[in-house]
C-alpha cells in the first residue's frame, strides 16, 4: 500500500497518452487473435507474440519500457 503513493517512478515511463494508445492496440491485437480460432493453443501464443511485436514497432515502444509502464 505505501508503494502506491510513492513518488519514486522508474527512469524512461511512456507518458500517458502513448501508453492508452499502446493498450488500446495491445488489447485490439488480442481480439484479432482471439477470433481466428486457432485450435492450437501454442499456435494463438506464436501470433500473438508476433502481432504484440508489430504494435510495438509500429508505436516505437521497447518492450521492457512497455512493460516497467505497465
């Protein structure tokens, strides 16, 4: 709970209007995969993996960034 109100925030956040952005397509990613209906849940993984890395490229985001923001 302490942590919460800290004002110690890691070095190299993504302001807040990129991040709503990058969720928004992180989540419409999912939904794309999600409705391909693989019948393999490996298979989901793999393009998922591989769509979350296109918005990341596409919205010039590292992915350690993404995720200390996150």
């Amino acid at each position: 709970m302490m942590a919460c109100g800290s004002e110690d925030k890691p070095e190299n956040l993504i302001d807040k209007a990129k991040m709503a952005i990058v969720l928004a397509d992180v989540h419409e990613g999912e939904a794309r995969v999600s409705n391909m209906h693989f019948a393999n849940q490996d298979t989901s993984l793999l393009v998922y993996q591989r769509v979350r890395w296109q918005i990341m490229q596409k919205n010039e985001v590292d992915t350690a960034v993404f995720r200390t923001s996150l």
